[in-house]
C-alpha cells in the first residue's frame, strides 16, 4: 500500500496536468489509428465471380462446382470475420498496455520537462535575507527556463542592494543623526552653566528642549533597534533564560512600578524556559513588554508576568488588567505607531514602537506574537520562541 501511495501522482500540480495530457494525446491517437485499422480492415469483402453460361452437358458439373465456391465463400466470411474480431481484440489489449505506459512515459517526460523548474525553486527557498549573495546560475541554452532563472538572479541581485543600503543606514544612523542631538544639548548645557543667572522663562524653555531632545533620542534608539530587528543579520545567538530576562526588566522598573502602586504577580516564572538568540534584542524585547505593562495601566493596577514551556516553544505571558478591549484594536497593536486611545491609560507620551519592535525580534528569532483581550479586561501578551536546552552548567 506504501508503495502504491509513493507511485501516486501529486494532486493539483503541473506535472500531473502535463502526465494527463500527454495520455490523453497518446489515446486519443491510439483510439484514432485503432478506428481507422478496424474500418479498413472492414472494408475487405470477398468478390464473388459469377460463371458463365456453360453447355448442357457441363449443368452437373457446373452446380457442383457452383456449391463449392459457396462453401469457400463462407469459409473465407468466417475466417474474416474471426480475424476481424482477433483484430479488434488485440488491438483493445494493445492500446490498454499503452495507456499504462502512455501515463508511466508521460510522467517520465514531464518530471524531466520540470525538472529545471523544482531545482530553481528549490535554490530560491534556500535563499534567505542571510544569503542573497548566491545566485541560480542555470546553465543551459537560452531558453523560457533560463531566462526565468536569469529573472529571479535579477531580483535577488536588486534585494541584496536594497538590504544592504537597509543595513548601511542602520550602521550610520546612529552617529549620524544623534551627533545634532548632542550638539545642541551641549549647547543648551553651555548655556546654563554662565556665571550670571538665566531669566525664568529661559531655564523653564531649557528645562522642556531639554526633555524632547532625550524624548528624541529615545524615539531614535527604537527606530534602530526596530530597523535591525528587521533587517538585520541576527549574530549567532546564545541561550537566554526567558525568566531572568522578566525578572531584570521588573527590577529595573520598581521605581515605575511604585509610583502607579501597581500590584505585580511574577511567581509563576521557572528556570526551564530557555530559547536561543541574540541577548540584547531578547533583553529589549522583555523590557518593552514590561514598559508597555506599565504605560498602558492605571494607578493601583496589576500586572502578572509567567514563563512556561510547551509544544517545543518557550513562551512569556504578560498580562495586565483594565478595561474591556476592543479585540479588532489589538490586532493592529504590533504594527508601528499604534496605539489604544489615551484616555483609557494616559499613554499620549508613547512612540507607538514598543509593541512593533517586540514583534519584529520574536519574528527574527523564529517566533511568534499573540495579542489577547482578556474578556474580563485589560490584555494578555503572549510570546512564542524555539525552545532550547538551558546551558551544562544551570542544568546541573
């Protein structure tokens, strides 16, 4: 039975259309040659000669011979027609070991017809944004399969560009766009420190230049983390507990925890949750699920945080309580520059990159983003990575 399933063709694919259609022209050329065989072979009739008048004194010998040409006349019908029949039998045995070697043929040919075909794509899923480098290189005369092959280099050519502009900028943004940034709060530092006292309203504009800049500067930093997420060739990664990452992205936060008197649940979060990727971006990705817990609550609200894992998947789970949510609202949370409406967290003062920057590091590292509203309220964050082994040396 195993056999018989590896010999089945594939359903709904163009080798199977090309099989059929080369069986189908086979027969119908079998059925056309077998028609026109059995109609000429039809077409022979036995031509019966009549005698001549012969004298009286032949009569006898004349309806004697007369009988025997009879009797050979039907002799020769019933040969012709059992030969007819052995005819029309073997050609029906004939055409239907050719159909069996029609459609086995047929097969044949369009597997060696698109063979070309599956090598190029599967050259082209091989080829990944850490990759672009390689190219098809089809050999062969210049034909529709080259110069779809040439096509796709093409394209892969235009991309390996397009990353590595994407990743030049990435490398160059920082210096380039912080260094006016530092200028010109070194300047608003020059000016404060003179000897003779600023006007009032010059020390309050100061004070407020002051914290735009740094709230640009931090609009900055998550732009580049966002574009390297993104785009970015990730380093060789490394194991990373998924609860130590939450449990330095809570302490580090206390003093924001404090001042919304936010109650926090972070007792479910065991040392077995292990993924593999690069620190600082898993790092980044806890601490702006722990921000975004804070950001988006009220005063005197709850956060809990939990690690497990399951279904070979070390997972996070932040949630957080509050008002019912919109579910058609939390689907567009990950995209950049979204957010819930400010009147529901006193958010107004958020980038709207958070949530978009964790789900671009969950989906660098293989991984996968959940956004829930819970139906008793507020939202629950869960996050999806490769389960990987915890090092030697916290194992045992």
């Amino acid at each position: 039975m195993g056999e018989l399933r590896r010999l089945a063709l594939p359903e709904g694919t163009v080798r199977l259309r090309f099989t059929i259609l080369y069986a189908a022209l086979f027969l119908v050329s079998g059925f056309g040659l077998l028609a026109i065989t059995n109609l000429l072979a039809g077409g022979i009739q036995v031509t019966r000669v009549a005698p001549g008048q012969a004298p009286p004194a032949e009569q006898p010998s004349l309806a004697a011979a007369q009988q025997r040409v009879h009797q050979l006349e039907a002799q020769l019908a019933e040969i012709h027609a059992t030969h007819s029949r052995q005819l029309l039998v073997g050609s029906l045995i004939a055409l239907a070991v050719m159909a069996v070697a029609s459609v086995l043929l047929g097969k044949a040919v369009a597997g060696r017809v698109l063979r070309p075909l599956r090598t190029i794509t599967a050259a082209t899923r091989r080829i990944s944004a850490e990759n672009l480098h390689e190219r098809l290189a089809v050999p062969g005369p210049d034909d529709e399969v080259k110069d779809l092959a040439d096509t796709i280099d093409g394209l892969l050519e235009r991309l390996e560009a397009s990353f590595a502009a994407q990743r030049r900028f990435v490398a160059n943004a920082s210096h380039e766009l912080r260094t006016p940034l530092a200028t010109m709060r070194a300047a608003l530092d020059v000016a404060a420190a003179k000897p003779q006292p600023a006007p009032p309203q010059t020390t309050v504009l100061a004070d407020r230049l002051r914290s735009e800049l740094d709230r640009v500067d931090h609009l900055l930093e998550e732009f580049l983390v966002l574009a390297r997420a993104q785009h970015g060739a990730l380093a060789d990664g490394a194991p990373v507990s998924l609860g130590n990452l939450v449990s330095q992205a809570v302490t580090t936060r206390s003093a924001a925890f404090a001042a919304k008197r936010l109650t926090l649940d972070d007792g479910a979060l065991p040392d077995t949750a292990w993924t593999r990727g690069t620190p600082a971006l898993l790092s980044r990705m806890a601490d702006n699920l722990i921000d975004n817990a804070v950001v988006h609550n009220g005063h005197g609200g709850w956060i809990r945080v939990a690690t497990r894992t399951g279904d070979a998947s070390a997972q996070l789970i932040v949630e957080t309580g509050g008002p019912i949510l919109d579910p058609a609202h939390i689907a567009q949370l990950a995209q950049p520059f979204r957010r819930l409406a400010p009147d529901r967290t006193g958010s107004e003062t958020g980038s709207g990159l958070g949530l978009s920057i964790v789900a671009a590091i969950v989906a660098a590292h293989g991984g996968r983003l959940d956004l829930h509203a819970r139906s008793e309220g507020g939202l629950r964050v869960t996050v999806a990575l490769p389960l990987a082994p915890a090092p030697q040396s916290v194992a045992g």
